[in-house]
C-alpha cells in the first residue's frame, strides 16, 4: 500500500525553521550579503560553523550511526526554504544534499565499502558535523538524469580533466570527481579551482581541474553511478524547496511595500490590477509549495515515485520563483531597480536557479518518459 504524501509542516520543522531563521536574521541580513559580494568572497564568516555545526543542519540527512542527525530531506528542505528566502551564500545545497546524498549511495546496504566503513563513511561523517565541505565536480546545470562520467579508461585521460560552472567549488575541502573508472574524492589542495564570473553572485561558480590519478577512489561502475544520480535526484527536489522561499519573501516583501507606499493619497496596493497580480502570484506561491513538499516527503519515504515527483516540483517551481522576482523588482518601482535593493539578489538567484540541475524543460521531457507520454513530433 502506497504511503500517504504529507504536505504539512511538523512541529519540528517549525522549531528547526525558527531557529535558522533567527541565525539568518542575526547574521546575513541583506546589508551584509550586499556588502560581501562586492568582495571576492561572498560567504559570511563563520556562518557556515554556525548553520552546519552548531545547529547541526549539515547532517539532516546522514544516520545517526554514521555522525548525523537522522532526519531527513522534510528537514532539509526547510532549511533551504530559509536559505531561499535570504538568499543566503552557503554552500547547504552542493554540500549537505548533493554531495552527502551521493556519498549515503555508497554506505547503505547496496554500497560496496558495507555500512560505516570504507572512505565514504569516514567523509560522511565529516559533512555532517560541518567539518568538511564538499562539492561534486559537475556543472551546476546538470540533470539528475545526465551522465556525467567520461567513456573510456582513465589510460584515455592524459590531460587532466576540466569542468567548468561548479557551484560552491571555492568554497569545498573536499571535491568528489566523476572520472571514466569510477568515482574520486579529490582534496581541494590537489585540484586547480579558478574563479569564474556568474549570474548570481551568492552562489559562486569556478573552473575546476583535477590531475589524473588525484584523489582516492570510493567507487566504480554502477556503483558510482547510481550514488551520482541520487545526490543529483535529491538536489533538484530539494532546490524546489529554495525556490519556494524565495518566492514566499519575494511575495511578501511585495505585498508589505505596497502598502506602504502612496500614490494619489492611496495605497498602491489597494489598486485593483495590482491586487489581481498579487492575488495571482499567490496562487502561484501555494501551488508551488505543494509540489515543493511532495518532492520532499517523497525522497523522504523513499518513494519509487521519487523521481517523476522531483521533476514535476522543478517545472513549477522554477518558473514560480522567476516571476515572484520579476514581479517584486517591478512592483517595488524604481527602487526595486536599484542595487541597494535587495530585490536584484532574489532575481539573480531565481534565474541562476531555473538552470541548476536541469532546466525546466528537462524535467519536463523527463516527465513525459516517466509516464510515457511521449513528445509530439
């Protein structure tokens, strides 16, 4: 029998949101994102410590057999409904969901190292008491269903390899590299990581090249493959949740403004094409949310519905989240243009979004094999 899907928030969720809200409040506010990303390094100091460790958001999803907190992705979409919502410059996505998922495919049952041993366990254990950051070397646009390890024999490599657009490479101790004889845990000290120029300017991107024969293997073959899809299923579902708070904040912040702001001794909110519009982009909102949390208790329960589900919540959300932020610069009038405003953040961030980890009209050709509906011709 098919579990029921649970779209509502627990009473822990609650308290866990309170919590990285409040740290979020107290320590990245806007000003202070504005201020960093006019220097080369766009992460706060010391929040990382405090989101992942002290908190302990980095290991919502690692058992607690293996150093984490045995929770689950329900728990870490809230976090990144937070992180969406201030548009925080922390690398939670690549880090504590793509790179912990992918490493929890080669410690479960099925993996080949067996239940707390082996490299992948001992790395696992650092993500998830915040010690350690790490990314997986793969463009920042790739679908879970790419793929994503070169053909041939590692003999075939004589240069080394280069991948370009990796998110949060800059900040990563630890970079896990898709090679043509499996998959490598890379130290960042033995990679070259050079800074490249992006859209959205919290969430860095770089140029990563790893030497041939670098790093320690933790897979091969199928194994490899199937724990890289999953931290990629598992980024795309969560991400949904990212764009969900981003567009909640934009909505919100739209509809404080204008009610504040006056025109013809009224609020401008009280004009009806404009309450129209707002009245539609919460609708919007709260279609949004319901795709976003289905895809999350979905890889939370582990169901074989996973991937259809995290493909539907990255078509809605995507392009949810890209018009609450058009709409909020607009709405905002000529201060929503400016770049003290921090409506310019949620835009860039909506954008950079709606390209990350397959673009909408991949999860869309996605769905249509999942059903099998195929295109029209």
């Amino acid at each position: 029998m098919t579990a029921q899907t649970d779209l509502l928030y627990s009473e822990t969720e609650d308290d866990l949101r309170a919590a990285v809200r409040a740290l979020l409040a107290d320590r990245a506010g806007h000003q202070v994102l504005l201020d960093r990303i006019e220097t080369a390094d766009p992460y706060v100091p010391g929040l990382w410590k405090s989101l992942a460790g002290d908190i302990g958001a980095a290991g919502l999803l690692v058992p607690e057999k293996l150093g984490g907190q045995g929770a689950s992705h329900r728990e870490a979409a809230v976090v990144l409904e937070e992180l969406g919502r201030a548009v925080t410059p922390l690398p939670y996505l690549t880090s504590a969901v793509v790179a912990t998922e992918t490493l929890l495919g080669l410690v479960g049952p099925a993996g080949p190292a067996g239940e707390g041993d082996g490299p992948a366990a001992g790395l696992l254990a650092e993500l998830a008491g915040g010690r350690t950051v790490a990314v997986l070397a793969v463009p920042l646009s790739t679908a879970p269903d790419a793929e994503v390890f070169p053909a041939g024999t590692s003999d075939a490599e004589p240069q080394a390899p280069v991948v370009e657009g990796v998110a949060d490479a800059l900040a990563a101790d630890v970079l896990l590299v898709p090679r043509a004889d499996g998959l490598y845990a890379v130290p960042a000290g033995e990679a070259t990581v050079e800074p490249q120029t992006p859209l959205d300017l919290t969430r860095p991107l770089a140029r990563v090249t790893t030497p041939p024969g670098s790093g320690t293997r933790l897979a091969d073959g199928d194994a490899a493959r199937a724990a890289v899809g999953r931290g990629l299923l598992a980024g795309a579902g969560l991400l949904a949740s990212e764009q969900l708070g981003l567009a909640e904040r934009c909505l919100e912040e739209t509809v404080r403004y204008t009610r504040e702001r006056h025109q013809f001794n009224r609020p401008v909110g009280s004009f009806q094409a404009l309450k129209h519009r707002m009245a539609q982009l919460w609708l919007d909102v709260v279609g949004a949310r319901a795709a976003a949390r289905a895809a999350a208790d979905a890889l939370a329960t582990g169901s074989p519905d996973a991937p259809l589900t995290v493909a539907v919540a990255q078509v809605h959300c995507s392009k949810v989240a890209v018009r609450a932020a058009e709409e909020c610069v607009q709405l905002h009038g000529g201060i929503g243009m400016t770049w003290e405003h921090p409506a310019h953040l949620a835009l860039k961030r909506a954008k950079s979004d709606q390209i990350a980890l397959g673009s909408a009209g991949r999860h869309q050709d996605a769905i249509a094999a999942l059903v099998d509906l195929p295109a029209p011709r």
